[in-house]
C-alpha cells in the first residue's frame, strides 16, 4: 500500500560529492538579493533567516518598504561639516518618546536657541531706536502745539493749581532774597555796632573827662550789637525755613508737575498717532499696525493717568504743609522785629524761645555731647 510520507525538508539540501552541503546556491541568491535592494536599505531594515528542518518555511526574507528606484552609488564620500552635524543633532532631538512608549516626531522648522545670551549691542540700539522714535512724536507734538495745529489735553482745575503755584514760589523767591539782603545789612550793622562799642569804651578808660560819656555810649552800642545779634538769629531762622520751603518742598512737587507734563505730551503724540491710523484704511498691513499703536496709547493713557494722580496728592500736601510753615514763621519774624524796634530786649528773647532758637556765641564752640547729657 502506497503511503505518502511527510515531506522531508533535509531532502532538498544539496550535497557534494566530498559528503559536504553544497552553499553555492545560497551565496548566489543572497548575491541576487542584495543588488536587487535599494543601496539606502540598511542592515537594520533587512533580514534573511532560514530556519531548519523542523521549520516549514524556508528562505524568509523580512525587509522595509521600498521607497524609490536604487540609486547608483556615489562616486565619493564626503564627510558633513560641523554646521550639518548640529542640524542633524537638532532633528535627531526632535524625536519625542511619550510616556506611553510611541514614538513620534514634532513638527519642523526653523532652529531657535532660547537659551542664547542676547547680544548687548542689540539692546542698546533697540534701546536707541524706541528713544529715538518716542522723542520724535514728542517733538512733533510739541510743534503742531505751539503752531496752533494739534489738540491737547487739558485738565482746567489742575493747570490752575500748578500756575497758582509756580506764581507764589515766584513771589516766595522774592521774599527769600529780600531777607537774605536784610540779614546781610544787619549783620554788617551789628559788626560795626559792636566795633564802635569797643571803641567807645577804650577812650572811655583813657580820657578821664569824658570817661561816663563814653562809657554811657560803649554800653548802649553794645546792648545794640547784643539785640542784633538775637534779631539776626531769628531772621536767619525765618531764611531757613522758608528756602527748604521753597527751594526742597516746592520744588519737589514741580519736578512732579514736570513728569506729568511729560507724560501728558506723549499721551497726545501717541493719540494723534492712533487717530491717524484709525482714519486712514482698514487692511491686512494697517492692522497690525492699529493693534500695536492702540496698546501703546492705553500704557501711556496709564502713565498719564498715574502722573496726574500723584500731581493732585502733592498740591493738597503741599498746601497744608505750606500754610502750616508760613504761618509759624510769619508769626516770629513779626514779633522780632517789633521787639527789636521798640527796644524789648526781653520780648526779643522770649520770640526766640518760643520757637526753640538757639543762637551762636560768637568765639564760643558748640558744647560736646557730653556737656550736652
């Protein structure tokens, strides 16, 4: 009985003559095999396995998907420069594993290194380039003002304020510089009273026949110079106060009112700007351009708002203040001076504690701090 036996695949392999299996096949068909890839398909891409006796296949070839038709082989080889290999590098790091294991890959563009050091130069003239382009809206702001053409901002009650005050510290200056006259003359008075009572009382000691007549004169002159003295101490008190007053309080809130302007000029520059594009064409190009002059107008229309704010706070201080200084120290020089001139010696020296005046002993040094405690 004729019986099919399983096919035996050890009968297939080729033998020689010497008792050897004869490769000649196999090296001819992995031959074939190799030109007939494409020469881009690399070893990790192809695989020949050939299994044995027990397998039921034989000769499985797993390889890629073939892309394209072979290309020839390059006649030479050149090595990438460091610029290609950076960007190599760089695609390379593009390839992303999530958490889950895949692989995929980001999108491509352009190479941007943010943790670059920016280039100080660059800064300063981008730095350049926005003073430059502030400073010529400003200017042409200005011009179109004082030409009668453009509008300005205005807050009526503030701008009253500020000329108020400009005006009194005009007239502040006027009354610090009359005084510090009056001080001058009245030290140089003093100087020669006090001269003129020395005098006195050396030709009282050395002419016998006149000696109380000059002596009545060495001690009135002197009582004069010693009066002086304490009317000096209260109006260089008064000078004092009213040169901080002038020169530190107001001054600082006039630096102030600087800012304020400043920051009202370029509110104006950067809203005629905004009107200007706002009446011209509406487009893909002048959009852009829209967008970016509207913020900018809302920070300055900040700025301005805060400046203003600021503005107003000061004043109110600084007239409180002000009355408060002015009131004190109109109070002393009055009665300094009347004391002076009606000869109240004890008056005059009662002004100058009231307003705690501590006068200078001429020759005299300060006290130390010990003899202080």
């Amino acid at each position: 009985m004729d019986q099919e036996s399983p096919k035996n695949s050890a009968a297939e392999i080729p033998v020689t003559s010497n008792g050897e299996v004869d490769d000649s096949h196999e090296h001819s068909f992995n031959r074939d095999l190799k030109r007939s890839l494409p020469s881009g398909l690399g070893l990790s891409e192809t695989q020949i396995t050939s299994h044995g006796f027990d397998s039921t296949k034989e000769g499985v070839i797993e390889a890629g998907a073939f892309q394209g038709s072979p290309a020839p082989p390059l006649p030479t080889v050149m090595s990438p420069s460091r610029v290609a290999a950076s960007r190599l590098a760089q695609q390379g790091s593009d390839l992303i594993v999530p958490a889950g294991g895949q692989r995929t890959q980001t999108k491509s563009g352009p190479v941007i290194l943010a943790d670059e050091i920016k280039n100080p130069a660059m800064e300063k003239l981008e730095l350049v380039r926005k003073w430059s382009l502030n400073t010529y809206k400003c200017t042409r702001q200005i011009i179109s003002e004082k030409l009668g053409r453009g509008s300005r901002t205005v807050d009526l009650e503030l701008e009253a304020q500020i000329d108020i005050l400009r005006d009194n510290k005009k007239k502040y200056e006027n009354i610090l510089k009359l005084a510090q006259t009056l001080s001058t003359q009245l030290f140089q008075m003093v100087h020669t009273q006090r001269q003129l009572g020395d005098a006195f009382a050396d030709l009282s000691l050395k002419s016998l026949e006149l000696h109380e007549e000059f002596g009545y004169n060495a001690d009135t002159q002197k009582l004069l110079a010693k009066n002086g003295e304490t009317l000096l101490g209260a109006i260089n008190f008064f000078i004092a106060s009213v040169n901080t007053l002038v020169n530190k309080t107001i001054e600082d809130t006039l630096m102030t009112v600087k800012q304020y302007e400043s920051a009202r000029i370029e509110y104006d520059a950067y809203r005629t700007d905004l009107e200007e594009l706002n009446l011209g064409p509406r487009d893909a190009n002048t959009l852009p351009k829209i967008e970016q002059s509207q913020h900018l107008f809302q920070a300055h229309k900040e700025k301005y708002d805060k400046m203003r704010n600021d503005v107003s706070i000061k004043l109110k201080f600084l007239e409180e203040n002000k009355v408060k200084v002015l009131h004190n120290q109109l109070v002393l020089f009055h009665n300094a001076i009347a004391a002076y001139f009606a000869g109240n010696q004890k008056q005059l020296e009662q002004t100058l504690k009231q307003f705690h005046i501590k006068l200078k002993t001429p020759g005299v040094d300060a006290p130390s701090w010990l003899e202080e405690q």
